[in-house]
C-alpha cells in the first residue's frame, strides 16, 4: 500500500489531526530554526546598546573635563625618548626615593632590574605611576616583600620601556 492509498484510507477526522500536526510541526520548525536566533540576537543587540549607553555616560563627565583641560592648556604628555636608564635616575631623584636603591642593573637597552630596601611603599607606588606616565614603562617583574616597620617593604622591580 502506497502512502497515497493509506491517506486515501484515512478518515476525514484522521486527516484533519495530520495536518493541524503537520502545521504545527512546521511553526514550531520555523521558530527554532529562524524567529528564536533572531530574537535572541536582538536581545543581544539591545543590551549591549544599553551597556554601550551606560558607558557613554559614565564618560562624558571624563570628557568634558579633558576638554577643560585642554582649554586651560593642560595636554598629554608624551612619551620620553632618553634612555630608560637616565629617566629612572632622575624620577628617582626627584621623589627621592634614590636613597633607597641599592642596586640597579640595566640587562639591556629597555629593560632595568631595580632593587629597594626598606623603601616607603605609597611613595614607589607613586613614582612608578610618573615613570609609566613618562616613559611608557611596564613592570615585567615584581618582589615585594612586606617588613616589620609599617609601610615598608623591600622589593625587585624589572621595569621595560615599551615603544608608543
């Protein structure tokens, strides 16, 4: 018996249920295979437009006052092109942290391993944010061991000169 003999067969009550399957067999296709990826990727598409939102204004009062800064003539400083090696000297120098060096040791061009002991760490902290600032320099290794006295550590630092 063929397939359009058994539909043939059939009662009309058979083959109304058959076809209200098929029907919806074809819906719930359609569905997964096309309108829930779509909506999904629409859901998608609108949180990340929120987030993008959120994050536009959580900036514009960052870019509003670099504006400021800029009309009151304050800029970005760029990179400094001396050696990496004169650069660390001199900020040592300047947050006066030098006294605190007990070896520097340049391993190449761009690359220091600077040793401190005893040294006050907010204030290194400091001076290596103006170094990064400065230089474009980024620590590659760090020690940092905590002492008695508070506030004090000793630490290794091997600090590289990335290019801009």
């Amino acid at each position: 018996m063929t397939l359009i003999e058994h539909w043939e067969n059939l009662a009309e009550r058979e083959k109304v249920i058959l076809i209200s399957g098929g029907i919806f067999a074809l819906a719930l296709l359609i569905y997964l295979l096309l309108m829930a990826p779509f909506f999904s990727s629409l859901n998608e598409a609108e949180n990340q437009l929120q987030t993008n939102r959120q994050i536009i204004s959580w900036l514009q009062p960052a870019a509003e006052k670099i504006k400021a800064y800029n009309q009151q003539g304050y800029h970005a400083i760029k990179p400094s092109t001396a050696p990496l090696l004169e650069i660390i000297n001199s900020s040592l120098q300047t947050h006066q942290l030098n006294r605190y060096v007990t070896k520097i040791i340049p391993l190449n061009d761009k690359t220091i391993n600077i040793r401190f002991d005893a040294v006050p760490f907010d204030n290194t902290m400091d001076w290596l944010t103006s170094l990064w600032l400065a230089t474009n320099a980024r620590i590659n290794q760090a020690t940092i061991m905590r002492l008695n006295t508070p506030g004090l550590v000793s630490m290794v630092l091997v600090i590289t000169k990335v290019q801009p």
